[in-house]
C-alpha cells in the first residue's frame, strides 16, 4: 500500500509542476499578450491572482512574479485609462506570492526591486471628508508611487498613495509607508519613518547624526 501511495503521491507532484509550468504567463503565452509590454524572461507564478487592465500594465525584463499575486489597473475590467501604462514593473525584480499592486493614476517600480510575501502598493485610497456619506461611497483620491531601483520590501509592508522611496532603501516588514523617503534609506513602523540612512562619512546611521557625533562615540 505505501508503494502506491508513493507512486500516487509522485505522480501527483509531477502533474501539478505540469500544471504550473503550463499556467504560468509568460511573454509567448496567450494571456501575456494582453499586457502593454512583458519584457523577456518575465513569469507570473501559476496560480496567478487577479489580474486586469492588462494593456496598463507594463513588465520588464525577467521580472518574476510570484504565486497568486495581483495586478490591477483602473476599478475593474474593461474601463479605458487612457493611452499610456499605469503600472511599470522594472526589470530583474521579485514580487512575492500573495502580493496586490493596485494601480489607477501611476506606480513606478524600480529595476531590481524585491519583495518578501503579501506586500500591498497602491495609488488610491478612500476618503472620508463628508462625515455622513458611506466611506466606501466616497470617490476616493488617487497619488502617484514610485518605488527606487535596488529596493527590498519586507514582508507585510503596505505602500500607501503618495509615497515615493528612492534607490538601494529598505522597508522592514510589516511597515504602514506614506511620504518621501531619499536613496538609501531604512524605513520601519506604523506609521513608517526613516530609522537608518547611509553617507560616505558615516555609513548606515540613525538619523540626526553628524561627524562630530561619530568622533564623540568613537
């Protein structure tokens, strides 16, 4: 009996790499026509989350993007945005499984841009200026997000609208982000705020911290 559970148990792993090596989207699969442009080499993990406004949506090249990740542009399928993309992808980046981009107005991802599992990036969030009409009725407001090249999110992390994180940063999981932070920035928290920076004369450091500081402590 347990050989054939063995057997069994093989054959089904087998078929389902199948399964996942057939359902991935790629630049020469049907599904990855759709897109406004899939670089060379890009994967979307099988299976894949929900994806729209596909003609929006521009990847680059061998980006992988993980298992039951979303893409999304504009409020749901078939609403013209306009001719430009809205979502661009750089190339060599790693979006982690479970993951939600949620684009209307503009994300910018920078080249080798990695996240860890379920991280959120949005451009839009609900208001709630008029105190008697259903939040969720309230139009919400849309503001732009770019995300440097070189860049990490943590696991968890949650990119709200407006926020705009430069190059080689580092976002600790779990961060609620909102603001501008420059290159080489650590930002952690809820609400997030910058924790370490990096310059020539004192590397990584806490903010606020000057030469005369270091030679003090040294």
């Amino acid at each position: 009996m347990s050989l054939v559970r063995r057997a069994a148990g093989s054959l089904v792993h087998r078929v389902y790499a199948a399964i996942r090596a057939v359902g991935a989207i790629t630049p020469a699969s049907p599904a990855g026509y759709r897109f406004g442009r899939l670089g060379q080499g890009v994967s979307i993990a099988f299976p894949v989350g929900a994806i729209f406004g596909e003609r929006w949506i521009e990847i680059g090249d061998h980006t992988l993007i993980g298992e039951r990740v979303s893409l999304s542009c504009g409020m749901g399928p078939g609403v013209d945005l306009g001719p430009g993309s809205i979502l661009r992808i750089g190339g060599s980046c790693s979006i982690g499984r479970g993951s939600h981009i949620v684009a209307h107005q503009s994300i910018d991802i920078g080249e080798h841009v990695f996240t860890g599992p379920y991280v959120y990036i949005t451009d839009q969030n609900h208001v709630y200026d008029d105190p008697e009409t259903p939040i969720g009725r309230q139009w919400p407001r849309n503001n732009p997000v770019s995300i440097g090249a070189g860049s990490w999110l943590g696991t968890g992390a949650i990119i709200l609208p407006g926020t705009r994180i430069g190059r080689q940063c580092v976002v600790a999981g779990g961060a609620v982000v909102r603001g501008e932070f420059p290159d080489h920035s650590v930002i952690a928290g809820v609400p997030a705020k910058l924790v370490r920076s990096y310059s020539p004369e004192l590397g990584w450091h806490a903010p606020g911290l000057t030469p005369l500081d270091r030679q003090a402590t040294a």
